[in-house]
C-alpha cells in the first residue's frame, strides 16, 4: 500500500508510519514543524520530509489512502487536496481499528497514569514472550518502535486518549478502538479547550464504556469517585482496582506476590501502584500469571518521561516527569515527597499546554505542589503566543495554586539563576513538563550544580 501522512511528524503519527515502513508499506508525508526524537527516527527509517511545510502535489490518486494526524487543521492544503480526489482519509485511530479489527482490543483510558499502565502490560508481555501487536505514547525500554501491526498477533494493546481524533472528525480518539477490556485508570478534567465543562469531559468516559464490545470487561481505580459514579451505569462485567500494598525504599518500592514472596520494583510512587494493580488485572484477564505478571515487573523501569531518574548521588536525585494535568502533578509531587521524606523537595513545573496556561482552568492547580519545600512555577511566553492565550499575572498564578512562598517565573534564565542559588545538598528534586523548559540543558544543569 502507499499511505500518505499529514503531519507526520507527531508521536504516535512518526510511529505508524515507522511501523508500516517495516511492514512493507510505501510510506510519505508532510509537517510544518518536526522536533526529536521524530526527526531522527523518519531519518533513520528514510521516510523524514525533505522539507518542512504542505504540498499539496503530493497528494495524487496513486495514493491508497491519506492518515491524517491532529496537528493539521481543517483548511490544510494536503488534505483539501485529498478531499477533491476523493481519496480515502483515516485518523490514525481508525487506521490502527482497521488494522486490529480481527483481534482481541484491550484499551487503557483515563486522565492520568494510562501510557506507564499501558508500557507494564507490554513488558510484561514481552518478559513472557507473549505475541502482541500495541501502540503507546511513549518510549519504552526495550521496544524499538512504540507502534507494532502484525499478522500473527492475537492481541493488541492500545493507550486509549480522550483527546479529539483529528481536524474533520471531532470525537475523542479512545472512540475508535471498540475494546474487548478496557481501562478508565482516573478522570481529573483536561482539555479546556474542547471540553468545555467537567460535565462533558466526563460524558466522553461514558461513551468509551459504551463503546466497549459486548461480552467485554472494564477495569477501573475503584478510588475515583467519578469513574466510580459512572461504572454503576453499566451492565457489562466490571472489575475495580485499588492501591496495591507496597513498602518504600529510597528509589526502590517493594511489593508481595500472590505466595507472600517479596519483590523489588524499579519504580515508586502510590499512583505506580494504582498503575500497576491495573496493569495486573488486565495482564490476569490476558491469561498471565500472578507470579509471571511479578517476575516480569521486577525488571520494569517505567516509560519515558514518567518519573524518569535524571541522576542519583549521594546528595541526592533529580527527576523528570511528563505530568502536566492538575491531577499528575499532584500524584508525581506527592510521590517523590512519600519516597524522600527526609530529603529537602524542589518541585518546578513549566505550564505549558492550553488548559494549563488559561485563566478560566488554572485554579484547578490549588494545593497540588503542597509537598514540596521550594515550589517553582514557570511559562513560555513564547508558548503562550502560540496558543493565543493572553499572559496570566504571576500574582494570579500564585493565587491558584495556594502554596505560600511558591515563586514564578517567565524567563528560562531567571529560572536557572533562582535554581543554581538554592542550596542543592540533601534534595531531591522534580521538573514536571509536556514541554522542555524553554529548552534547558539538564546535563549542564546538573553539571552546574555541582553533583557531576
């Protein structure tokens, strides 16, 4: 086949493509902008645009279809174009429906914790040499591409988003998969910008239930009151997790298997162990093993950015973490205080998506960088540009988020300076972004601080 991508550039969009490249497809595409690691994994798999922007001359009626990603807009050139050919156009998500439509779909959905539930079934499963085609949204260890379709695999494992499909189909993403078990692992409101209420950002989790297959099964964190709520709604079968008990130790967690033996973790944190209680109950309903589901996590060492250990010293540890959503940052924040209580906490957190950085949803942040000793806030005004938001008051920041001494910032430099001042001995510390803080240089950063 030969597929076209518009916006190729995106995380799950670049792995698709990658994927389909493997499988034998004829695979091009367009963006406007692509940042790493897409740049060079396109490169590596020869299929990186030679130049940036939309060119409609490369749609043509040779094309079998188009895979069309969010990042595009309605009045696209490419897809105008493909549009008047008549070509067929999926979104990524129907495209992969497309693709597993004759297996067995498990989907983790949810406000928070669903790319780290999503990385444990899959290594779990490939500790236990179980076939399975996936996709995911983030780098796991282990896994060359976060995208794999097959012939022969059975099962296929899904991060279910709730954001919208693409530019001509407005629904959420998890839509589209139609799930034989399913995840909703919390519902803490995101999204402002599409979902305009907590009402109707909730209505599209009862959709998802909806959408699961008949016969199917939901598994759900029976300690969210909202997921809770509305897993009453249903008649199909049900199965509600709660926190698995765990002991922490420094960057260690310890967990007891099914016989009482204990096991060594690589990760920390009480919302790893919601994640992984998860993870668990899926993996059972997948035809694994207590004792292989924790063999098989005894050697799993999170996804990409989820609590991502920077560097560890005697003085102590800096952390990267990818929460972003008032929820996340709360549960990442309270994770690393549990796990360090006698360590001094600096927690720094970047707004950086829409609903962050917009007035009317801020105050969902209240109390949630409590834990820390020093609380940093900082903004792109760059990235508010972008977005056509208007810059909020430092005052009106501080205000939302109700930690007394917290200290914001707009300027990356300023930042640093305020950070390199601090005193670093006996810290542990947590930067929390979707984005990269205005591209600080974390090697050269720790490098000044003095621990390497």
């Amino acid at each position: 086949m030969r597929l076209h991508f518009i916006a190729i550039g995106g995380s799950a969009m670049h792995n698709l493509a990658i994927a389909l490249k493997i499988k034998g497809y004829d695979i091009t595409g367009s963006d406007d902008e692509i940042f790493e690691p897409s740049l060079s994994r396109l490169l590596k798999y020869n299929i990186l645009p030679e130049k940036s922007g939309w060119f409609p001359e490369k749609i043509h009626t040779g094309l079998d279809a188009i895979v069309l990603g969010m990042h595009a807009r309605a009045d696209n050139p490419e897809l105008l174009r493909a549009q008047v050919l008549g070509l067929k156009i999926f979104s990524y998500p129907e495209f992969l429906y497309e693709q597993s439509k004759f297996k067995k779909r498990v989907v983790i959905g949810g406000s928070h914790g669903k790319t780290t539930i999503t990385s444990m079934i899959l290594h779990v499963l490939q500790t236990n040499n179980i076939d399975v085609d996936y996709m995911v949204g983030a780098q796991l260890e282990g896994f060359e591409v976060m995208v794999r379709l097959s012939e022969s695999a059975q099962w296929m494992v899904l991060e279910g988003d709730e954001y919208l499909t693409s530019p001509i189909d407005r629904v959420p993403k998890f839509l589209h998969y139609h799930p034989h078990i399913a995840v909703i692992s919390g519902i803490g409101w995101d999204h402002i910008n599409v979902f305009p209420t907590f009402d109707n950002y909730v209505d599209q989790f009862r959709s998802f239930i909806r959408s699961i297959e008949p016969g199917g099964l939901l598994i759900y964190d029976y300690e969210d009151e909202e997921v809770r709520k509305i897993s009453k709604e249903i008649t199909i079968r049900s199965i509600g997790y709660e926190m698995h008990p765990y002991k922490a130790s420094g960057l260690k967690s310890f967990v007891r298997n099914s016989i009482g033996d204990l096991i060594e973790l690589q990760i920390f944190g009480r919302h790893n162990m919601m994640n992984l209680n998860a993870a668990r109950f899926v993996c059972l309903e997948m035809g694994i093993s207590d004792d292989d589901f924790y063999n098989a996590m005894a050697s799993f060492k999170g996804a990409s950015r989820r609590l991502e250990l920077l560097f560890s010293g005697k003085s102590g540890s800096i952390f990267r973490d990818f929460a972003h959503a008032p929820s996340k940052v709360k549960a990442s924040v309270l994770a690393v205080r549990q796990q360090f209580p006698e360590l001094q906490l600096i927690a720094c957190l970047e707004l950086h998506t829409f609903s962050s950085l917009n007035e009317g949803f801020i105050d969902q942040y209240k109390n949630s960088i409590d834990p820390a000793d020093i609380a940093i806030v900082f903004y792109d005004p760059h990235a508010v540009a972008l977005k056509r938001l208007p810059e909020i008051s430092f005052d009106r920041i501080r205000k939302a988020f109700g930690k007394e001494g917290i200290t914001v910032f707009s300027e990356k430099k300023l930042l640093l300076d305020y950070l390199l001042g601090q005193d670093w001995r006996n810290t542990t510390a947590i930067f929390m972004s979707s984005g990269n803080f205005d591209g600080i240089n974390f090697d050269q950063f720790i490098m000044d601080i003095g621990w390497k």
